[in-house]
C-alpha cells in the first residue's frame, strides 16, 4: 500500500511539473529576459507597424492640407494623396492625363481640354466650372502661380474647358498638374483639432479626388483608401499622420519609429546623418553656370562654348553633390521625352578642348594663364558661401579650368550679397540654381523678363530658337543645337532629392518630386 501510494505522489508530482512546464513555455519572452545577452533583443532596430495596412506619415504642426494654403513642402507633398490635376508629368516629364481625357491645340495660344467622367470624394462629378475654380486658386497660389502665369483665360463649357495663353507653349498641359477642387471650397476657415495629442490647425479642406481621402478616425484624421479610385488597389489602405513641429526634427521623428517616410529637399547643400534606408529623388531643380555675356571675352559665343568642353560636368556633380544629382547634356534633364531617340552626348575630351581654346589664339603665358593680346583668360565665379554642394562644386570648376591654364577667382557671398552680384550684372561666371516648371520652361533664363536673365542675350540665337520651340516650329533637338553654338549659360545637370524609409517599409526606387507617393500602391511591409 505504501509503495502504490509513493508511486501515486510521484506520479502527481510529473504531472504537475508537465504542466507547468507547458505553461512557461507559453509565455513570451519579453524585451528584458535576463536569458538574452546584454544589449540585444529580439526584434528588428525598426519596430514593425501595428498595423500592415497602416502607414504613418509626417504632418507640419501648425500648417493646413489646403494646397493652396499650404505653407510648408511637407504638407504639400501630402497634398498630393488627396487631390489631382489636370495631367502629371510622368518620369520622362511627358504629361499622362489624370483627370483630363485629352487636350488638343486649336491655335498657337488656344487649347482645349476635355474632362473624365471623375467624382470628387463627396461623390459629387467634377465639372468645367470647377477646373476654372481651381486655376483661379492656383493663380493666387504660391504654390502654383508659376506653373499657369502664362494662361490668360479659361472658359468653361460642358464637359470642356477652353485655355488661352498669353505666349504660345506647346508644352502647358505638363503645367496643368494643380489640385482640382469643388467650386468655392478652398477658402481660409480655420478650424483647432486635436491629433495624436497635438492641437494643429486644419483648414476647410476641400474634397479632392485623390487616391486617398481625409477621415476621421476616433480623435485622430487620417487618410483612408478612396475605394472609388480607378486602377488604385493599395496594400497600406490607411495612413495616419503624426505631427512634426519643423524640419529638424524630422529625421529624428523617423528614427524614433514615429513615421515611416520622410523626403529631404537638400537645397541647403548638406546631406543629412541617416540610418534608414535612402532613395534619390527625381526634381526639376536645374543647376547650371551662368555667364556674364555683357563682359568683353564672354561676349564671345566660341569662346563660352570652349570653357564649357574644358569641364568635366559629370565629374563635377557626382562629387560636389555626393552623388545626389544627374548631369544632363543638354538644357533638360537627360530623361526629358523630347530627346529620348536622340544622341546627344557631349563627352569630355581634353584634347578638343585645348584644341579649341588655341584655335581662338589663346596662348599660354609665363604665368599659366591662358591670353589673347591683352584679353587675360581670369575669371570671377560667384557663388553661395552657405552651401557646401555648390562650394565644392566651384572648387571643382576652378581646379578643371586651371588644367588648361583657365584661372578662376571664386568669390563666396552669403544670400543677399549673392543675389545682389547677380541682379547688377557683378559677376564673370557663376553658379546658379532655378527650380523650373513641370513643363521644364526656360524662359525664366532666356526670354526676356526672365528672373534669371542677366548676362544672357534674350534676343540671342539660343532665346530666339527656344520661342520657336514653344511655338512648336521646330523639334528640341533642333533648340539643342542651336544652344550649344550660342551657349547663353551652361547645364550642369539637375539636383536631386532625398527620400527616407525605415527599413521595415517596402518601396520602389523610383521617385519623382512632382509626386513622392506616385508608386504607393505598391508599398508594403
């Protein structure tokens, strides 16, 4: 009896021990677990979403998502989730029509434009009425106003919209991307909320048509899935925002896992520490070297284009720019459709060009500075101080020009003394920036009236040719040739942007400024 009763007790101890082996083993093993090693845990350094179909997303504090109201890049980057134009430029510039249907040219100065059968998130139809609407808006816009300075007029009619320009554009549907909304939406009307525990300020945000929508959700607005949207089927169907009270906090806001994306202009110069994934983003941002063509040795057309073959351009950009822009061959970027089944390379070829410099009798003197007569080659280049990408990229310029006995004397100003060099024609050379129009318009460097026309012979070869080209009388590879035997400035190439990621989000590499989210049905976690 002893013996069964001690098997009985042994028996009921294994059971017990079983059973509470089973149950530590369903417990997790959480982040302080003295069993891991000091200093490790088991999760990724990014920690995932609590929802997959959930993104977050950073929102200006303070700001509104009005479009036209918008006073930060942030909020207008969002911008571009709720509303759509007219047309967007795809990844080769070439306008794709998102609301409208087609535009045909009836005139030099007259286009008409015909609408989708498209409904704004309220379900209302958008209607001509509220495309002119919109243009009046845009016209009022910083935001905008450049893009529709040139249209004098549009008139509404059934499902049409009639466009008059004041100068004749072959390429203005490209500019026809500003946010179309509801008649008489788009005022002021200020109104407090309260998201993610911050107080910010929301205007009357009109009803776009955008792929995703403004909602509600408990305290909080978020963007939610337009299920009504055509050819749109998104993994991430809900994006919250999180607001950020400026742009320096906005790196540290991603590391911290409170959003997953951020986009960094890099006007400034600088490339931001980053420990998330970084991808380049394609912008209209236009560098180039601007020449003095008032000065008596600049005044000579061969003698800009032989300084323009004495430089490295790609060389210079990839390293000035760290790698954050692509140099072009021509005035526009090398990806612009309008040259796609052209070669127009300029390779750089040291030999051609001292060849070029000596055809024009430039001698080397004593010194190692090129001269004809009493025309010494010394030049001043004028450029930001407070930014390093274009200091270097002087720096670079001064060193290859030297190569062919070319001396460059790099003058350094801050902002003002900067922009007032350029405006009272104080400058040889120097290094300028112009962030163009969807449409990639040049007038503001060759047409008269154009901001950044000092030096330039707005009644040139170059500038006669470029109005030609906006009339559609000849083809871009036309323009390009004729601008390089006038060479009014030099293209050095097209600064790029940066995109971040935490790595736990999934996204293609292709990004363009004019839509940061244009392959966000594709994201995921």
């Amino acid at each position: 009896m002893k013996t069964n009763k001690r098997i009985r007790i042994i028996a009921l101890l294994a059971t017990c021990l079983m059973l509470l082996a089973m149950l530590f083993a369903c417990v997790p093993v959480g982040d302080d677990d003295p069993t891991l090693p000091p200093g490790q845990a088991d999760y990724d350094d990014t920690p995932p979403p609590a929802d997959i179909h959930s993104l977050t997303l950073p929102f200006a504090r303070g700001d509104v998502l009005n479009p036209y109201r918008a006073a930060t890049q942030l909020n207008l980057e969002l911008a571009t989730l709720l509303y759509e134009g007219l047309f967007l430029t795809d990844e080769t510039h070439n306008p794709q029509p998102v609301l409208a249907r087609s535009i045909e040219q009836t005139s030099p100065t007259q286009f008409t434009v015909r609408l989708r059968n498209r409904s704004f998130h309220n379900g209302r139809r958008v209607t001509a009425q509220d495309v002119v609407y919109s243009w009046q808006q845009a016209r009022q816009s910083e935001n905008f106003s450049a893009r529709v300075e040139s249209i004098s007029n549009m008139q509404a009619r059934d499902g049409e919209v009639d466009i008059t320009l004041n100068r004749a554009n072959v390429f203005i549907a490209a500019n026809l991307d500003f946010p179309i909304v509801p008649q008489d939406s788009a005022g002021y009307g200020p109104l407090s909320q309260a998201v993610n525990g911050y107080h910010f300020t929301l205007a009357r945000t009109p009803v776009g048509t955008g792929r995703y929508q403004l909602a509600r959700q408990d305290d909080a607005f978020v963007l939610v899935h337009n299920e009504d949207h055509p050819d749109f089927d998104p993994t991430l169907t809900t994006i919250a925002l999180h607001s950020v009270n400026n742009s320096a906090a906005l790196l540290h806001g991603l590391e911290m896992g409170n959003y997953h994306f951020a986009f960094y202009d890099l006007s400034s110069g600088e490339l931001p520490g980053v420990g998330a994934a970084t991808f380049r983003v394609a912008t209209t941002n236009f560098v180039f070297l601007g020449f003095n063509g008032s000065r008596s040795l600049l005044q000579d057309a061969s003698l800009r284009a032989a300084l323009a073959a004495c430089l490295d351009i790609s060389a210079v950009l990839t390293s000035a720019f760290s790698g954050y822009a692509n140099a072009t061959d021509t005035p526009f970027p090398a990806s612009f459709h309008g040259l796609e089944d052209h070669d127009l390379a300029r390779p750089f070829n040291a030999t051609n060009a001292r060849r070029a410099l000596e055809e024009l009798g430039f001698t080397e003197l004593r010194g190692g500075t090129r001269a004809r007569g009493n025309g010494t080659l010394s030049f001043d280049l004028v450029v930001r101080r407070e930014n390093p990408a274009k200091m270097a990229a002087a720096a670079l310029i001064r060193t290859q020009l030297a190569a062919f006995q070319v001396e460059v004397n790099i003058r350094a100003l801050d902002h003002d003394d900067y922009n007032s060099a350029i405006a009272g024609g104080n400058f040889d050379l120097y290094l300028g920036e112009l962030r163009l129009t969807p449409d990639l318009n040049l007038s503001p460097l060759l047409l008269s009236g154009g901001v950044a026309t000092r030096g330039v012979d707005v009644w040139g070869r170059a500038a006669s040719a470029y109005g030609q080209l906006l009339q559609g009388l000849i083809a871009p590879e036309d323009f390009v040739e004729v601008f390089w035997e006038d060479v009014p400035f030099l293209p050095l190439g097209y600064r790029a942007g940066m995109a971040v990621a935490t790595r736990a989000l999934r996204t293609p590499a292709d990004f363009r400024r004019n839509d940061l989210f244009a392959n966000i049905a594709d994201w995921h976690f």
